[in-house]
C-alpha cells in the first residue's frame, strides 16, 4: 500500500463535501500540475491519504482512501489530465497543522514540508504512522 496527501482549498472541496459523497466518493478533478497527476498514475486502489485543508486552516484533517484508480478527469476534454477517485475513511480526531508538522524532526523530509505548493504528493508509511498518531489515530486500528 502506498500512501498520499490530497491538498483542498476548503472553500472549494471540503472534508465535509468529501464525507457526504459517502461509500461513492468522488473524483480528485482539476488538477493542472504535471508531477501531481503523474503522481495519481501510481495509485491503486485502497491506498491511502490525508485530506488536508489548505489556505487558513493548513491541517490534515482526515484520512482517504483511493476508490478508483487513473482515469481521464471529467472536468477537461484534454486528455493530458488524468484523476483518481478518493472516499472519505475517518476524521482525523484532533486535526494536525502544517505549524506542528514542521515543528516534527521526524517529518523533516516530508514532500508538504518542502515543497506545500504540490496538490498531490507522496506520503512515506513513517509520515503516515506519524502524523495518524499525531490526530489521535493507530492506522489498521482505527479505520486508517
């Protein structure tokens, strides 16, 4: 299993909107970024990812899971851009901020810490266990 971050603007797509699509879920549309959609490629289905609301709140905020693998968004007739599908697995209890992420020795090298313009990103299995752990989750235990 590999493991992701899915960027949203709060006001565009919220953790909220992503949990109301229920067992459905719902494309990862819009993307523009070449890295970000070839990152979508790699995908398979029951990955894993964080939902992080970006812009004022910076936080994880819960935790995806991937529900469709690479197909072409339906937001473009270009078929350069490609989506993934993603449903809501659990809320993170305490949501855990871009402030205490960077504030984490461990999470030094994480790809949000150094480069938190990309709107799709790898993840490591250690940032994952970290961060859960962080919101007041134990992956495999808590639905993550």
């Amino acid at each position: 299993m590999a493991y992701w971050l899915f960027k949203s603007e709060p006001s565009t797509w919220s953790w909220d909107q992503q949990v109301a699509k229920g067992d459905a879920g719902e494309e990862w549309d819009g993307v523009r970024n070449y890295q970000a959609r070839n990152f979508m490629r790699e995908m398979k289905l029951g990955d894993r990812g964080f939902f992080y609301h970006s812009q004022k709140e910076k936080a994880v905020v819960g935790i995806v899971e991937v529900s469709g693998e690479a197909h072409p968004d339906s937001t473009t007739e270009d078929d350069r851009w490609d989506c993934v599908d993603i449903r809501a697995i659990t809320a993170l209890p305490t949501p855990v901020t871009l402030d205490q992420i960077k504030a984490e020795p461990a999470l030094a090298d994480m790809v949000l810490v150094n480069n938190s313009r990309l709107s799709v990103q790898p993840v490591t299995e250690d940032e994952f266990r970290h961060i859960c752990a962080m919101g007041g989750i134990t992956p495999g235990v808590s639905g993550a």
